[in-house]
C-alpha cells in the first residue's frame, strides 16, 4: 500500500474556496490578497485563515453550502485518483480550506478521505469563526505522520502534491514531492514540478 495527499484548493479544485466565496460576499479582492501573502509564504497561515474567515461573518450558510457542492474540480482530478488507486495508493485530500468544500470532492473523486476545517454557523449564517484539522502551517505535517503510522507506510510510499507554502510541512514527509502550478517557496522542495493545469502529468512521473 501507498498514500498519496493532495492539497485541494489550487491543487485538486481550480481555486481558491474562501476567494471564491469572499467573491459571492463583495469582498472577493480583499480576501484574494490575504490569500496570497500566504500561499507565497509572506504570511503566517493561521494568522490568513483567522483573518479571512472573519471577514465571512454574516454571509448565508445555505449559499455557502450551494457554491461550495459546485466547485470546479481540476482537470486531470479524476484520472489521476482513479489511476492511483489502480497503482495500491490510498487517495488524501488535506485542505487548509473548508469541509463543506472537500466533502462533496470526495464524493465525486472517490477518496479515501478528507482533512480540512469547519466554518462555524450559527442560526443559519457564518459567525466569523473557522476550526479543524488544518488550522496551522504545521498541520499538513504533523497528519501525514499520523496517517503513515496508522497505515504503516513510509516517506519512500508517499506521495505530496500541493501549490503553497502551507505544503511545505507535508513535504517533509514523502520522497516525492510534487509541485502542481506552485509558488517558488514551495518549488523549491519539489522533486516533480508540473506548471501546467493538468493533474494527469503526475503519472508520466509514477510510472516512468
């Protein structure tokens, strides 16, 4: 057995899940810049998400719900996951992004699951607050260890592909690392780079 993790926005999803719905808010631009001082590593990703989220309060949790079950999906998304499941991979989505966006993903794609963090509503609208499993630039790190020990493969099985420097953690723990339309912090610890949106490039690189 293997374990692939992808990232989901940017990576598995073409965009930004919190831009696009900060977009739908009026308030797409404002957002979009916090989001990538992050992603280029200029910012502490808790500090972006905790910024971010708050600027969601009092947006309608049921739109939330409805743009997020219809996010453009990558292309290659479902190839890539189908054939990396024939090769014995595990399929992971980490995402510093937002469950009511991973877990319809998931569906689709067929994963084996999702990590990602919760936006809190209260009497039917965002509260400005964001908890989960993705909260800190460390956590993509510290879960793929987890997820090695419970399945009990190593760095030489695994497999990372993600664009931002909230990858940079789950780097660390695989032998290959793939950097998918990626900032250069995060290319620099890349063994697969891949600048063009089409995530069935990765399999010339596994099979070859």
């Amino acid at each position: 057995m293997k374990l692939a993790v992808f990232d989901f926005d940017s990576t598995l999803m073409d965009g930004e899940t919190i831009d696009i719905l900060a977009y739908h808010f009026g308030l797409g631009d404002e957002v979009k810049k916090i989001t990538d001082e992050a992603m280029s590593g200029r910012l502490d990703f808790f500090e972006s998400l905790i910024q971010r989220v708050a600027l969601l309060k009092g947006m309608d949790y049921k739109k939330v719900v409805d743009i997020c079950a219809n996010l453009p999906l990558m292309k290659g998304s479902y190839e890539v996951v189908s054939e990396l499941k024939k090769l014995n991979y595990k399929v992971v989505c980490f995402s510093g992004g937002f469950r009511v966006g991973t877990s319809p993903a998931k569906e689709k794609l067929g994963l084996d699951a999702d990590f990602s963090n919760i936006l809190h509503e209260k009497d039917g609208v965002l509260t400005g607050l964001v908890g989960g499993d993705m909260m800190f630039g460390y956590s993509k790190g510290d879960m793929i260890r987890r997820l090695q020990g419970l399945l009990k493969i190593g760095k030489e099985d695994t497999l990372v592909c993600g664009d931002g420097a909230n990858d940079l953690s789950m780097f660390a723990e695989a032998d290959k690392r793939v950097a998918f339309c990626a900032k250069e912090v995060l290319k620099k610890e890349a063994n697969i780079i891949i600048d063009t949106k089409d995530l069935t490039k990765i399999l010339e690189h596994i099979k070859a």
